[in-house]
C-alpha cells in the first residue's frame, strides 16, 4: 500500500512535498477528497493563524413561549425562542424536518435564539395531524410554513423587514416552496439555510429522489447556506451536489459545506451514540449560520 501511495508522486519529489499540494482530506495515501469548502479555502483565517485570535460567540439567555398562527382555517401551533433581554433582534423560521419537533429538534433553535435571534418554529406535522416520520408529503404544510413567515413578521421585537429561514432534512424543501413557489423570497426572506435538505419533492418516484432534484431550487435567488456529512445517504448527498453546482454556474451566493467523518443528524444526536466529530461539526455549523444570518439581515 505504501509503494501504491508513492506511485503517484512526482518523479524526484518527496512524499511529504506530495502530501502538501493534496491537502489532507483524505483517508488512504492514494485517495483525495477535496470538498467544495476546500476548493478556495474561503475559511482561512489568518488573524487565527498569524496571531491565534478566535472568534468569540455571542451568548444570550433564551426565553420559550407556546404560541400559535392562523394558517387559513387552520391554527399552527409553534414555538417561539428569543433572547431574554426584551430588545429587538433579527427573525428566523425554523422549519423542521421529517422528524418533526421534540426534545432532540427543540435543542436547534433554541440554539439559534441563543446567538441573538428571534426564532419561530412551528410544528407543521402537529397542525394538520400528521405523525412524525411522515412517508408522503402533504403540499398544505409549504403554506403554513409561508405564512409562519408572514406571521413572525408582525411580532412587534423582531428587527427589520425580512427574516431567513433555517431548516433540515424535508424541512428544507418546505422553506423551498415557500421562498421559491409561494413567493417569500421576493420581499420577506433575505436567505435560506438548511442542514443536509431533501431538495426533491418527497412524492416523487424514486429514480427522481436520487438522479434529480426539485426544478423549484433552480429558481432560489436569495443568498443559501448548506451543510451535510460526507456520510449522507448517496441519494440525498447527490441532489445537494447537483443543486449547488447549478447554483453555482447561475452566480447566485450559494456556499455548501461538507464535515468530514459525520452523518446526518449531527447537531442533533444524543449523547450516547454522539461523536467528538459530530459536536465539533454541530459548533462550527451553528457559528458558521450565525455570522451568516447577521451578515444578510443587517
């Protein structure tokens, strides 16, 4: 295996000379992965490598309340997490995934109402009596998600005139058709971001769920924010990739960020099946986010 690794150095050219132009995103000597945040290295500080400065979060006590909205005929219960202090802070919808809400999903915006946000995360499978883990996908939910947007809006200690939204797994293709289809991103949404989004219309058959993605992300304008593990599902790695690059190719801001050595559900994996990788993935991913959010909503 070593005599394999240094079958692709340069003739006269040490390994360790190698090894410093590919980088060390890889697992066997003869393997590279280069992710998209490693093609420009956009993340280089180098106030932390010149003078090892670190950015210091910003830490707010977080009060919760149980609130609802009218979506239509229908009440949408939801939660509504904010920094204590009383004073206005920028919006967030968080959308929830397949998994809905509960103890383990609750943790996400508190989390981001802890870095001075005002968060609304509604429970869409609770409002229209779907059970958790759902199979098929039931279209009302992308409007009362877009009117959960409308709502958070009203809130009198929300700032400004646009909020974003932060979502994972099917919750991603619901903030989707709400910015894209339902037109939230035309004057109320300023960006989306999503943890490992299913980006394919969840009713779809399944050769589309792997080769395809949903037409309505090519028409997504506002600056977008993606993470996921390099050990997703393939059929939901795929979709992401594809989506990114066409993005990409259209100049819209869009930035994808792939954490080695985890998979789906690292911000949110309990303790006991929880990994050092998942937590420091799951930090710098709600820093990352964060800075995000501020930068697009000031």
């Amino acid at each position: 295996m070593a005599l394999a690794g240094l079958a692709l150095c340069t003739a006269g050219e040490p390994v360790s000379a190698q090894s410093d132009n590919w980088g060390f995103m890889y697992d066997k000597s003869w393997v590279r992965y280069l992710y998209p945040q490693d093609e420009e290295k956009w993340w280089w500080d180098q106030a932390w490598w010149d003078d090892g400065k670190l950015d210091v979060p910003r830490n707010y006590e977080v009060t919760v309340e149980e609130i609802s909205y009218q979506s239509g005929d229908t009440e949408v219960p939801a939660y509504l997490f904010r920094p204590k202090t009383g004073e206005k802070y920028p919006g967030i919808l968080f959308q929830h995934g397949r998994r809905g809400l509960d103890d383990l999903t609750l943790r996400h915006p508190k989390r981001l109402a802890a870095r001075g946000f005002v968060v609304l995360a509604p429970d869409l499978w609770l409002a229209r009596f779907i059970d958790k883990f759902p199979l098929e996908h039931d279209a009302t939910v992308e409007q009362d998600a877009a009117n959960g947007i409308d709502f958070l809006l009203t809130l009198p200690f929300v700032q400004g005139s646009k909020i974003c939204t932060v979502s994972h797994t099917r919750g991603g293709y619901i903030t989707l058709k709400a910015l894209v289809s339902l037109g939230r991103q035309d004057d109320k949404v300023a960006c989306w971001v999503s943890y490992y989004p299913h980006l394919q219309d969840p009713n779809a058959p399944e050769p589309m769920q792997i080769y395809k993605y949903a037409p309505e992300a090519e028409e997504l304008k506002v600056p977008a924010l993606i993470f996921f593990g390099e050990h997703e599902q393939y059929q939901r790695h795929r979709p992401i990739m594809f989506v990114y690059e066409s993005l990409k190719q259209k100049g819209r801001d869009i930035r994808l960020i792939v954490y080695p050595g985890v998979g789906r559900g690292f911000e949110f994996r309990p303790r006991h099946v929880r990994t050092l990788a998942d937590d420091l993935a799951a930090k710098d991913a709600m820093m990352r986010t964060a800075a995000f959010l501020r930068r697009h909503l000031q």
